[in-house]
C-alpha cells in the first residue's frame, strides 16, 4: 500500500508541482490550501507525512504546525516545513516548548531531487 502525503500550501502552482512529483514517485496524495482545511485532512486522513508552507491565509503554517503537533491524532506524524525564510528560529521564536521540531525545514524554491530524497528519507523508503 502506497504510503500518504498531505501537502498543505496556498499557492496552487506549489501544490501541483508536489503532488505531481510525490504521484510519480509511487505515494498517494492529498492536498490543502490553508492550515486550517489542512488540518481537518490531517486528521481524516492520518498521512505518513506532512509538508507545511509557513506563510498561509486563515491559519499560519506555524500555528498549523503547533496543533499537528499537539493533536493527538497527528503528533507523531512527520512534518516538512517549506519556507522562503532560511531558519527555523525565523518563523518559530526560540520557544517551541516540549513540541518535537519539524523532521526537516526545506527552503524555497526547492530542489527537486533533493527534497524527494529527504521525504523518502523521513518515510524510510
């Protein structure tokens, strides 16, 4: 059974571009375009991964990432943080309390082979 990956990012472009990719690549794929839709698939749907862009409408990637991680039905869950920003401290502060930080923070644009390989990485494909 293929493995699921939730993309959640407002740019349609970005969403295309992923799910095409992820699709090729042999993984079943869901997508959202905001956290707040993104969240409700996420937990309907209970993917092997999330990738989260950090700057969306109605609901940030960031407070997005805050309740995937605090939900206990998406906790554990894997997430890829994709950001224009370089460091994770840029959209996080320096207080995540006891949140499990992000399995990886890719930024954009992304390169392509490079990304794939840390998602197949994360999912131990």
């Amino acid at each position: 059974m293929a493995k699921k990956i939730l993309i959640i990012d407002d740019e349609k472009d970005m969403r295309v571009y992923l799910s095409t990719l992820f699709k090729k690549a042999g993984y079943e794929v869901a997508d959202a375009e905001n956290g707040e839709i993104g969240l409700d698939v996420a937990k309907r749907n209970l993917p092997d991964l999330i990738t989260l862009d950090v700057l969306m409408p109605k609901k940030s990637g960031v407070r997005a990432f805050r309740e995937l991680r605090t939900s206990t039905e998406t906790q554990d869950t894997p997430i890829i943080i994709l950001t224009g920003l370089t460091r994770q401290e840029d959209f996080f502060g320096d207080d995540l309390g006891a949140l499990r930080k992000p399995d990886a923070v890719v930024e954009k644009p992304i390169d392509r082979d490079a990304f794939l390989a840390t998602a197949k990485d994360i999912l131990g494909d």
